[in-house]
C-alpha cells in the first residue's frame, strides 16, 4: 500500500510513461549507480595501490666523484656535469676531492645526506701504504670511504695504472649489497680490466691539434720542444703520438726530444734548460703543469710574445695567460660532458641498460680571438651552460 502524495506522484509518472521509455531511464540509473560504485571502488584500490607503492619505492642511486685533489677548473667542471644529470635521473652524487691527508673531505649534493669520515688508514690491496705516493694513498682511501657509504657506482680520474686496478679490486669486494660497482673512469685510458666504461677525449686527435696549430704559428720552420709528464701514461703517449703525426708532415720544423716532468716548478726547470742550451720556437706543453712552468719561464726571460706555446687545458691562470698573449692556443676538452655523460653511463650500468665501453669528448682549439665564443665559453665556463 502507497502512502502520501510524493509517492502517488511518483505512480502517476511511471505509468503515464512510455514502456520503452521507461526501461531506457531504468538502465541509466543502473549505469549510473554502477559507475559511481566502480569509481569509488577505483579511488580506494588507487590510494592502497599508492600506498603499496610508496612503501616498495627504492632509495636513489648514490654514486660517487673522485678526483684527485687541486685538479682545479677542469675537476669544477665535471662535478658540475654529474651534478646535471644526477637532477635529471634522481640520483644521489657523492663527490669526494681525495685530499693526502688523513681522512677524505665529502660534500654530498644532497644536503641532508650525513657522511661521516673514516679515519682509519686502509691497507692497500695488500701492498705497503709506501708503495704509493701521498696522492694515490689519499684517492684510495676515498673510494674506499666511498663504498662503505654505500655508492652503487664510482666515477674515477685516477692518479695511475696501478691505483685504477686498486679501486677495481675494491669496487669488485666492497659493495654491501655483495655486488660488482661498477667503474667509470674519466680523462684517462689506463689498460685495466674491469672497466665500466671510459670517458675520455680522442688524444691522438687532440695531439694533431697540437701540432698543427704549432706548425701554423712557425710557418712550418723553426725548432719545437716537447713538455709533458709520465711517459707511462697512455693518454699523453697518444698526445704526444698525435703531435707527432702532424708536425712529420713538415720538413723545416725540428722536434727536440721530449723533456719530462710532472710539477710546474720541475717543467719550468726543463724549460729553462731547454732555452740555455739551444734556440727554441715554441712549446707544445702536454698537460697544465708543463704549459704554466714555460711561461714562467718565458716571461722570466721576457720573451713571452716572442716563443711560442701550444698547451692543453683550461685552468683560471692559463685562460688568463691565453687573453694575454702569454699563450697562443689551448686545446680544451669538455669538462661538463665528461661528468654528465660519466654519470649517465652509471645511471644505465645500474639499471642493466647497455653501456658504451668508451665515450669520445670533444676537444676545442682556443685562441685569444675564439675564446669569447659562445660555444668556446660553454667549454671555458662551465656555469654558462
């Protein structure tokens, strides 16, 4: 029995209505209750499957820059390029300047990451802590450091051959998840196995800039002198291979043997020497030190725009000597795109992607004419890009 007149109404309405009519509205009313219920039931499974998830999500990536200490500009450089991609694929970078002295310093990217110092000396892959200098004894330590907070991949511009197969050794035991770090190894080219990946300029390439830069500036006479570091080292053997190949290709250019050294103080004792002995037209300076100790020497003497030097990399005071003359042309590699394409190669390692074995960077001729050249300053300036 109906009672009341909202629900005569209501009579009134359904039998005045077509039939056809009326089972079309009752399948909207269906529908429509179905899909409030299905959307309800959606939001709810939605904000546990949210919660699932939140609680499975991984921590980011923590991988780790080495490099040794006072590398200067070109160290800034490539911090700047891993912290770059770091932003763009989540991940944690650990950067460590390897300092010879009793405990790394850390400056995590992340501010609230808490890195504490291990102070305790590190024996060294079962050497004696002799067998390495200062330097090398204090990159060690970092990588070690490094993995015992927990970094899932290191970037490394190693010291030496023989501290490159230390970190190896450490990146393949070290790890507290029982797993193989892996290595990215940047600006050199050390035979060793167990590399990642290498990030390096084509040094053969750089050194043939070298040299016919040179050759240009003597109009292909005069005698050049060769400076550079440990003979040892693949990467400035290459250089040095480079250099050679392109000034061969002329007759009047005599190369005097190459003197070696390591410091700035010991290439400008080299370059000294050289210029008592006998007449020389340019330098070809195979890393910073080298081409800073010549120009000392050569503004010492005064005769700073008068012998030539050809020199490879981008240091505050080198740029400064460029605008003034004091050099004539730096071959300059991209600092920034080491450390971006560094760590993006880590990020792929890590997540099983392919990764290239080596990664070619490009390498610019720089003159005082080209040096404000926008695409010269992304290499000399690294905050420009």
């Amino acid at each position: 029995m109906i009672k009341g007149k909202e629900d005569k109404a209501i009579i009134r309405r359904i039998f005045s209505t077509d039939p056809i009519k009326k089972f079309s509205q009752s399948i909207l009313r269906v529908r429509r209750c179905t899909g409030i219920a299905a959307a309800g039931c959606c939001l709810f499974l939605g904000t546990a499957c949210g919660i699932s998830n939140a609680d499975s999500v991984l921590p980011p990536p923590r991988v780790a820059l080495i490099t040794p200490a006072g590398t200067g500009e070109l160290a800034e450089a490539i911090k700047l390029g891993a912290e770059a991609a770091a932003k763009e694929h989540g991940a944690e970078l650990l950067t460590v300047e390897a300092f010879p002295s009793e405990a790394a310093t850390y400056a995590p990217s992340n501010p609230d990451s808490a890195i504490h110092r291990v102070r305790e000396p590190q024996e060294l892959s079962g050497q004696g802590v002799s067998a390495y200098s200062q330097r090398e004894q204090a990159q060690i330590r970092a990588v070690t450091q490094a993995l015992q907070q927990g970094a899932s991949a290191l970037l490394v511009d190693p010291l030496s051959e023989k501290v490159l197969g230390d970190i190896i050794q450490k990146a393949q035991t070290m790890n507290k998840s029982g797993m193989s770090v892996p290595v990215i190894v940047l600006n050199d080219e050390f035979p060793v196995e167990g590399i990642t990946s290498v990030i390096s300029m084509d040094n053969v390439e750089a050194g043939r800039q070298a040299g016919e830069a040179m050759a240009e500036l003597l109009g292909g006479r005069g005698s050049v002198a060769l400076l550079g570091p440990d003979p040892m080292n693949p990467g400035l053997i290459h250089r040095e291979q480079g250099v050679m190949e392109a000034l061969v290709q002329y007759s009047g250019i005599r190369v005097e043997p190459k003197s070696v050294c390591s410091t700035r103080e010991v290439c400008w004792q080299a370059a000294k020497q050289l210029l008592d002995e006998q007449q020389v037209d340019g330098f070809i300076a195979l890393q910073e030190p080298a081409s800073l100790g010549a120009a000392d020497e050569l503004h010492r003497r005064k005769l700073e725009h008068q012998v030539n030097i050809v020199g490879f990399g981008s240091e505050q005071q080198q740029l400064e000597q460029l605008q003034e003359g004091v050099f004539q042309h730096l071959i300059v590699q991209n600092g920034f795109s080491a450390g971006y394409l560094g760590l993006n190669q880590a990020v792929a390692r890590l997540n099983n992607q392919q990764v290239q074995a080596r990664v070619t960077l490009e390498t610019k001729l720089v003159s005082t004419d080209n040096m404000f050249w926008m695409d010269n300053q992304k290499l000399l300036f690294p905050f420009v890009q």
